[in-house]
C-alpha cells in the first residue's frame, strides 16, 4: 500500500494541524460542547470507509460492495442500543451532525406548521429549537417555555399549563446551556397528557446518561436525538433513537427525506467511542466530569461570583455577569481566550443585552476531566478564572452599536501586553503541560 505522509504532501495544511495540536495542549478547553475523540476513533473516522457510497440502510443499499459497510452500521447501532440502555428503541445513526438530526425529526413526524413546544433560546434551547434564522423556526410554529424567572431552572408545572392552552404536536427537553438536570420522565408524561410527542435532544450530556451521571430518556422520550462529540467524546456525528412506531418515518426523514451518503467513516469512529463507552472506566470520566463541574462552580461562587440557577448538576454552568454590567459576556471571552482559556460567551436568563454582547459566560469540564484533571485542579483554574473576570469584566458595552465591534478589538489589542492575562497564561500553559491530551499525546 502507498504511503503519503501529510506532512511531506501538503506541508501547508499539516502546518496548519501542528499549530492546532500546540493550541489544544497548551491552552484549557472548556467550551462544554468540546471533548477530546480517542485516537482509535480519530483512526477509524479518518479511515478508507470514507471512500464508500451507502445510500439506504444496512441489507438495502442503493450501491452494491457494502457487505462491510453494513457491519459497521449494525456494529454501531447495536453498541448505541446497549450503552445507552435503549432496548426497543430503534437508532439512525446516519444524521451528519445534531442539527439534521433534529430537522429530520420534526419534518419526519410532523408538518409544516404544527406546533413545537421548547425552552427559550436565550434561557438555554438551541439554534434548531426554534429560532427563527434557523429552517426550525422557519418551518415550524415554535411556543416557548421559559425558566421560573427565581430559580431560573425548569418549572414543570408552567409546562404542563402551557402545554394544556396550546396543544403542540411536539414537546422538546434537552438543551445546549441549562446547568441542572431535566426529569425527561416528567416531560414525557406532559407530552402524553396532551397527545404531543415527546422528543430529548441529549446532544450535551449523552456522555453523563450512559455513565449514569445524569437521568436517562429511556424509556419515556418518543424520540431521543443525540450528537456524538461532546460528552460522549467521539467523531462529529448524531444518532436518532425512536420507538418502533415511528421508525420508517424517522428513516425516511433522515435518507432520502435530508441526507444521501451517510458518512459510514464518522459511523466507525462513534462505533469506537460507544466501544469505549460501553467500558467501565467511562463511568468514572462521568461521574468525574459532574464532580469537576461542581467543584469549579463552588470555586467561582466562593471568589464571589454569580451563577445561573446559583450552581450546576451537570458537566456545565453559565456565569451571570449582570452584576458588572449588561454585555459583558465577550470581553471576559477576549480575555480568558488570552490566558489561553477557552469558553464561550452566551445568553442569560432575562438577559438586558443582545444575542452577540450577552452577559454571561458559558463553560464546562468534559475536556478537562478527559486529559485526566481532577477536584485539585478545578480549584486551581476557577480561581483564575475569577480573576480574569473581575479584572475585565468592569469593560462597559458601548451603548452606540456601530462602536461596539472596535471596542472589542481595541479591548482584544490591549490584552496582548496585560500583567494578569501573561500571569496566569503562564499558568494555565505549566498546568496543561502536564496533561496529556488523547488523540495527540496517546
Ligand atoms: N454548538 C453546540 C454547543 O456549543 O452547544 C450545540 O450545537
């Protein structure tokens, strides 16, 4: 077999690959979203079986030589099954990424028009949840639960009321940047109660359901869509599970309703990780993951700082930077990404400011613990963390629009020669260095 090595063919892109290897080691990833993918993973996704065409489903296919492709499919659908404790269930595992996932889902069991039930986008739903830029909202006709404007956590009862008064034909739980944990059992019989289908999009704590760290969907949600990269740490994919009722709909609605070849190269890389997650040092990362969360959150609380919902029950939390200030989100963003921290700015419940300058930080631990951090370290980084928040977070948001974006890169500029951010980069570069990261170092 011929052998190219990248860096001898294109020198230019593996350059670009070296400098990103060096990013990832050297800096802190706590973009929750964001995992480290095993090596084998990374192996099997960058794998021959890319060069495959498999439009249709194992034992019916529209190419022929798929007799291995077929294996792969069925091997990763019936590891997905038993990681996730899903019997009965059916699964697609051919959804490029969460959001075809879930446009799959509402244009295979519904039509255009009907009414979807999910949380508030600036309180913790996602892009495909109903936004109007996005085909979700556009396609659908989205009513929106809030969070109890007190506790900011979910308020099953206004649920089920609202539920009552607008009869959707589809009720969605799971969310992209809520801390706490969702009780899908109640959501599902809200869904019942009222004759809509209830759908979880588990995209963010997949990992922590099949270590047991976080309530399981199964057996309640009709429908349950999950991607396959961040708790769960594999290749860039997605998986439907349905119940049997709905399988041929949800099928079709993926190929040929959304997509034609499904990528069987990222479904060998996710038949990798649900291999590693089906072992039991995976239930460990999960519980570490959540143990890690808790002690970062407690860290920032104690430093004085505030959290929605006052703290976290899963891989993630939100800091509420309202008391410095609406908009602040972004210049606390500038400067840990700076320090070589990296997390994202978002929303906050009731957020004074807009979508692009909110007041809050995202930020989470999956990363983190995959490279093998603990308890010790959490308390290390959140102390950092503090710092650079209440050193930057006192930037005021331009109240002129069109003076805000060079303000950002004015305020960006200056981080380049600040004391605090060199202090603690150093920091941040001394700790990561003893932290190997797989994919990389293994
Ligand atoms: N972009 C993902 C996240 O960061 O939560 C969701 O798609």
């Amino acid at each position: 077999m011929i052998k190219h090595s990248l860096s001898s063919q294109d020198p230019e892109v593996d350059a670009i690959i070296e400098r990103e290897k060096k990013r990832q080691k050297e800096g802190l990833e706590m973009i929750p979203s964001e995992n480290y993918a095993s090596a084998a993973s990374l192996e099997a996704a960058g794998s021959i079986l890319n060069d495959k065409y498999a439009e249709g489903y194992p034992g019916r296919r529209y190419y022929s030589g798929n007799i291995h492709i077929d294996e792969v499919e069925r091997l990763c659908q019936t590891r997905a099954i038993k990681a996730f404790g899903a019997e009965g269930y059916h699964v697609n595992v051919q959804p490029y990424s969460g959001s075809p996932a879930n446009l799959a889902v509402y244009l295979g069991l519904l039509k255009p028009g009907d009414t979807i039930m999910s949380l508030r986008l600036d309180q913790g739903g996602h892009l495909t949840h109903g936004s109007p830029v996005n085909a979700s909202g556009k396609l659908f006709s989205f009513v929106f639960y809030p969070l109890n404007a007190e506790t900011e956590v979910l308020d099953y009862e206004a649920i089920q009321k609202l539920a009552e008064e607008c009869k959707p034909q589809l009720i969605l739980s799971g969310f992209t940047a809520y801390p706490r944990k969702v009780d899908f059992e109640k959501m599902a019989a809200i869904a019942k109660s009222v004759g809509a289908i209830s759908m979880a999009d588990i995209s963010h704590i997949s990992g922590l359901v099949i270590g047991g760290s976080h309530p399981s969907p199964f057996p309640f949600a009709d429908v349950v869509t999950t991607t396959t990269h961040k708790t769960l740490r594999g290749p860039r994919g997605a998986m439907i599970f349905c119940k049997e009722e709905f399988r041929e709909k949800i099928d079709k609605a993926v190929f040929p309703g959304m997509q034609g070849g499904p990528h069987e190269h990222t479904i060998a890389g996710v038949a990798v990780t649900l291999g590693e997650a089906l072992r039991p040092e995976f239930k460990e990362y999960a519980a570490q993951v959540v143990k890690n969360a808790s002690v970062l959150a407690q860290t920032l609380l104690s430093q004085g700082l505030k959290l929605v919902s006052g703290g976290t029950e899963t891989h993630l939390m939100l800091i509420d930077l309202r008391p410095f200030g609406p908009g602040r989100g972004v210049f606390v963003t500038k400067a840990l990404e700076a320090a070589e921290i990296n997390v994202n700015f978002t929303t906050v419940p009731n957020d004074p400011s807009v979508p692009f300058y909110p007041s809050g930080i995202r930020l989470g631990t999956p990363a983190l613990t995959t490279r093998g951090m603990k308890e010790k370290e959490m308390e290390v980084i959140g102390t950092w963390i503090a710092e650079i928040v209440k050193t930057f977070a006192n930037v005021p948001l331009p109240e002129e629009k069109e003076k805000r974006s060079q303000a950002v890169k004015d305020f960006t500029k200056a981080l380049e020669e600040n004391e605090v951010v060199k202090k603690i980069r150093e920091r941040v570069n001394a700790l990561a260095s003893k932290f190997p990261v797989p994919g990389i170092d293994a």
